[in-house]
C-alpha cells in the first residue's frame, strides 16, 4: 500500500514538475516571440516596408510560432498529441460552418492586403464610419476616428462596400458654396473670394482658384468656389477661408441672405 502511494506521489511530483516547466518554457518563448517580431516590424518599417503588410505578416507568423509552442508543450507534458490535432481539425470545421461571417471576413482581409484600396495611416470613410486606419488585422479593420473613438469595421463589408480614401492622393480640392443677397455686388463678391483664397498660404498657387456664380435660388444668390490643398492642409484651410470670408463680406458690405417671404397686399378698392 505504501509503495503503491509513493508511486502515485511520484507520479504528481513528476508531472507537477512538468507542468512547471511547461510553463515556463511557454512563457520565455511567447515572450521572446513577441519581442523579436517587434523588433522584426520595426526594423522592417524603418528600411520602408510597407506598414501594413509588415504588421499582417508580423502577427501571422505570431500567431503560427505560439500555435506550434503550445502543440509541442502538449506533447512535452506526455499527451498524445495526434488526437489533439484531430479534435482541433474537427473543432475547426464545426466552427467553420458556424462562423461562415467571420470567414468572410478573413477573405476580405485577404482581399484588402492584396488590391490595397487603403494603408495603415490612410485617412478612409467607410460603412458610415470615418477614421485613420491603425491597424489591418485578419478579420476587422482598426480606425480611429478624429474625436479618438476606436471602430472596428468588418473585413467582409470594407472589401464588398464603398472605400473613400482621402490620403490616396498629395492634394485635394476644396469646395465651397456662398450666398448673398440679390441686392449685393455680385463681381465685388467674386473679387473679395478669389482675394482671400489667393491671401491663404496653404491654398496651392500653382492650380487655377475657381470663383463664379453658381445658382439663383429663392433667397439669394450662390457663388462657389474651388481650390486646392495638400491633403493634410485640407480641414485647417476650409475652416480659415469660412472664418475670413465673413470677415470679409462685413467690411465690404455684402449681406448674407437669409429665409424670407415677401408678401404683397392687393388692395381692390
């Protein structure tokens, strides 16, 4: 009976110490894992590879090395692993036909890498959500809008939806609309627009400043306005231009309409 008990104290003590070391090997080598992939990614980034694509590698080849550590710890710890890799096999395809959404979403992600409509650090607006894009992961896209709220956006629906990328390009045009009254000086007005886009020193002096009336519509006249910025001037220059142009139009005495109903009294008598 002793021996029998020494045996089974045995047995615990020995895989007790397995366990132990188990885990300390999972945990210096997921460590290490982790570091050398950052210093892989930075390393990496800082010779001009592409931020997206070395952040997706990076964190599948992550997540494949901690895969085989935890099958090989398994193994280490006397557990027939090969039953393991069947019952994860089998667990995989019964989730695969529960989860057919986030599968959708990994194909897209797949897709986006590929065509890349966008990059880390882009500016995008998309499924209703507008933000830089932080991150590209497998399943879901990270963005950060401007007010700092962290969206998640499904990979599935960035890649069958509309993308609208506002860092593709170095410049961009912006659009403005004014109205004044009817009774204003309309070429005083054009002239007092195209001064102020032209005092602007973000505004792009080498592309043609557009200024010219627009529409008549029922209260008042409306002249637009174009010019172009480099795209990371563009809010800084639109915000400026509106805060001048009132300025302006009250020193030259050109009144911005507003909703009125003129009503005429006919008097038979």
């Amino acid at each position: 009976m002793e021996e029998k008990l020494l045996n089974i104290l045995q047995g615990i003590i020995s895989a007790g110490i397995r366990i132990v070391i188990a885990a300390l090997i999972g945990f210096v080598t997921f460590w290490l894992i982790n570091f050398i992939g950052k210093k892989i990614a930075t390393k990496m980034e800082n010779k001009g590879v592409d931020k997206t694509l070395t952040r997706t590698l990076i964190y599948i080849s992550k997540l494949v090395a901690k895969s085989i550590i935890v099958v090989c710890l398994i193994g280490f710890l006397g557990i027939d692993t090969s039953a393991i890799v069947a019952l994860i096999a089998s667990l995989g395809l019964c989730i695969g036909l529960a989860v057919n959404g986030a599968l959708s979403n990994v194909a897209g992600g797949v897709l986006i890498i590929v065509t890349r409509p966008f990059k880390v650090d882009d500016f995008i607006e998309a499924q209703g959500e507008s933000g830089t894009v932080v991150e590209i992961r497998m399943t879901n896209t990270k963005i950060v809008t401007p007010d700092n709220k962290v969206v998640y956006v499904p990979n599935g629906s960035l890649a069958n939806g509309n993308i609208v990328n506002y860092s593709a390009n170095d410049t961009r045009r912006v659009d403005f609309e004014f109205a004044i009254g009817y009774a204003s000086d309309v070429e005083k007005a054009k002239e007092v627009l195209k001064n102020v886009l032209e005092a602007n020193e973000k505004v792009l002096k080498e592309k043609d400043i557009f200024v010219r009336l627009g529409e008549h519509s029922e209260s008042g006249l409306k002249i637009k306005a174009r010019a172009w910025v480099n795209s990371e001037d563009y809010w800084g220059v639109y915000f400026d231009i509106l805060e001048a142009v009132k300025a302006e139009f009250d020193k030259n005495g050109i009144k911005i309409p507003y909703k009125q109903l003129d009503v005429h009294i006919k008097n038979d008598k």
